[in-house]
C-alpha cells in the first residue's frame, strides 16, 4: 500500500483540520513524509507535551492556528491555499470533558463539522473530503455483536450525540449538496479507540499509562476494568482514511458513502488487558482499579469492517500483540531518549506501509 498511496498523494495539496491533534499529527507526518503539500488548521495544541511540537511539524505544514467554528476565518484559509483533499479530523473528543463543557462540545463537533462542508462546498479547488467521525455514534445498545454502517446512531453522552450529528449532519450536505460529478467526493468514516505514540491526551487509558509510569512514578488507575473496546493502532484507520480519499479523488462515486474502520476480532480486549501488556512490554510499573461512576461509558463497542473489506479493499494489517507493541515502543523510545521521535515514527510508518 505505501508504494501506490506515496505515489498518489505526492505532490498533492492537502489540507487536514485538526493537526495539532495526536491522529491529525501522524497523519500530517505521514503526508509531509510522502512529498504532500500539507496546510494544517487547528487550535493549538493543549497538552505538554504534544505530538505536534515534537514532531516538530510546525516546520512541515502550512500552519493555521484557526477555530473551526469561524466559518469566515475557515474560509478565508481554505481560499489562500486552495487544497484538492481535505481530511477533518478536528473535534473535542474526550468524553469526560464532553460532560464538563456540553455546548463547547457541540459547537465544535457539529456546527464545525457543517462549517468545513461549506467551505468545501465553496472552494473549487477541492475534490475529494473525509469526513471522521467515530464509532461512537452509534446507538449502543450493548450488544456483543459489531455495529454495522447501517445501524441506527445515537448518543447517550454529549460527546457521542455531538459525533451522531455531525455524521447526519455530514450525510446531509452529501445528499443535498455534493451530487453532481462535478462536485466534490465526500465520504465519511466512523473509527475509535485509535492508539500510538504521541497522545498525551487526558481521561485516556494509554496517556495515563505512561504519564503514571514515566513521569509521576505511580500505579495506573483504572476506571472500567471489564470495558471492552476496538483498539486499534493509529496507523490503521488513517491507512483507510488515505485509501479511501485516493479512490474519491480518482472517480469511483460507489465510495460516497459512510466507512467503519476498525481492528481485527482479536484487538477486542479488556481495559486490565491494555494495561497489562503495557507493565510487561515497559518492565515496570503497576496498577489499581478505582471506579468512577461519575458519567456514563459504554461497555462494549465493536465495529463491522466487511465493508470496508469487501468494497475498498481495505483490512487492517497488526493484531493485538503488534498494536500494543508499536504503541508503548514509541514511548519506551520517548522517554527514554533512544532515538529521536520523528525518526523513529517515520521509522514505525515506513514499516507499517511496507507490510
């Protein structure tokens, strides 16, 4: 694969909301590595450390340091640079804050979703745009079994009905505004539990892994042991999202449509299990289970990748022992100091495509 989509997107104007962002980082990485020329609008990054500035992509990308919800500021942006692709990935995505803070979740989640439709709407430039939401909007009903494309959406906490919004939200600019052939090709791809290196993000089980382990030299608290979920290595989803934006970009309007992109069955395993597999892959460390029953989290949470399979051609490559040793190596080799952290992830992407 990182033959033909190196090939593809060098050269290419591509503009990705959301950069300053731990998965809007690796993608910028990944791009900036093939030859892209990649604009970047995002807030600023808000934790320390952060992928952004130890990648040291502010070196790399056309920067914008812009909020998504100003449309005119958007627009203005998107009308200097004239991108073909765009990829929007900004969001307020923690679900505890999305309890703290409702309406700033909203607004960025679904009035900034709609405001990038429009400007991509607006620009001439652009041909093809993914849209990311995540496996969170769909209705959870708990079932053991994963959720397909065509399961009804739903939110029981702020942050998942801000990202079922945004996705019928993203479906509508779709069907009333994007369909002509010469319109632009948009699709929209719904993934979670994305982990890697470089996410220090708060209320995450990985962050809390290594800041617990590396920086204040205590046990991991856990909050739901039992919670099952998709874990899945960042590099995965953003390998769907790439693929599918070429096959948009080159015609095929089968493809408008919405996308799960999700781990192998065996990635499905416990939040005790994560955690584990980080003490041994780290040799050290332990942790504590401490119930927060404070807001609401589902417990299981699958994903149906058929399609994705079946019609784009797409699979995900790691399983589980490879997803969590990818992730705790890059920041055994962080904290560490072993290498330094942009040659080892362009270390860790060129092998990911290569396989």
């Amino acid at each position: 694969m990182k033959e033909d989509l190196g090939k593809f997107f060098k050269g290419k104007k591509v503009l990705i909301t959301g950069h300053t962002g731990f998965k809007g980082a690796w993608l910028a990485e990944v791009l900036t590595l093939w030859g892209a020329k990649v604009i970047g609008v995002s807030l600023e990054p808000y934790t320390e450390p952060n992928l952004y500035t130890v990648l040291k992509l502010g070196e790399k990308v056309n920067n914008y340091f812009a909020d998504i919800t100003d449309q005119r500021r958007l627009a203005d942006i998107f009308a200097k640079e004239q991108p073909e692709i765009v990829f929007h990935l900004a969001a307020q995505a923690i679900v505890k804050i999305s309890y703290e803070d409702p309406l700033r979740t909203f607004r960025a989640n679904v009035i900034g979703s709609a405001n990038v439709l429009q400007t991509i709407r607006e620009t001439k430039s652009v041909k093809t745009g993914v849209m990311i939401t995540s496996d969170k909007v769909y209705e959870n009903k708990e079932w053991v079994h994963p959720y397909r494309e065509i399961d009804r959406l739903g939110g029981h906490d702020p942050y998942s009905a801000s990202k079922a919004a945004a996705d019928i939200i993203d479906q509508s600019f779709i069907k009333s505004f994007f369909t002509e052939e010469t319109d632009p090709f948009v699709g929209i791809t719904r993934a979670g539990n994305v982990i890697g290196g470089g996410d220090w993000s708060p209320y995450r089980i990985i962050p809390d892994v290594v800041r617990a382990i590396y920086e204040k030299g205590e046990a991991v608290v856990i909050r739901n042991p039992q919670s099952i979920r998709p874990w899945q290595f960042v590099l995965e989803p953003l390998s769907g999202y790439l693929l599918l934006a070429k096959k948009l970009f080159e015609g095929d309007r089968s493809l408008i449509t919405t996308w799960n992109f999700g781990p192998h069955q065996g990635n499905f395993v416990t939040v005790s299990e994560l955690v584990e597999a980080g003490v041994k892959i780290l040799d050290k460390g332990s942790y504590k289970v401490v119930p927060d029953k404070s807001f609401h989290e589902s417990t299981f949470l699958k994903l149906d990748i058929s399609k994705a399979h079946d019609l784009l051609g797409w699979s995900p490559k790691l399983d589980i022992k490879e997803t969590l040793g990818y992730t705790y190596d890059w920041y055994k080799n962080y904290y560490e100091h072993l290498k330094s952290p942009t040659e080892f992830t362009d270390k860790q992407i060129t092998e990911y495509f290569s396989k």
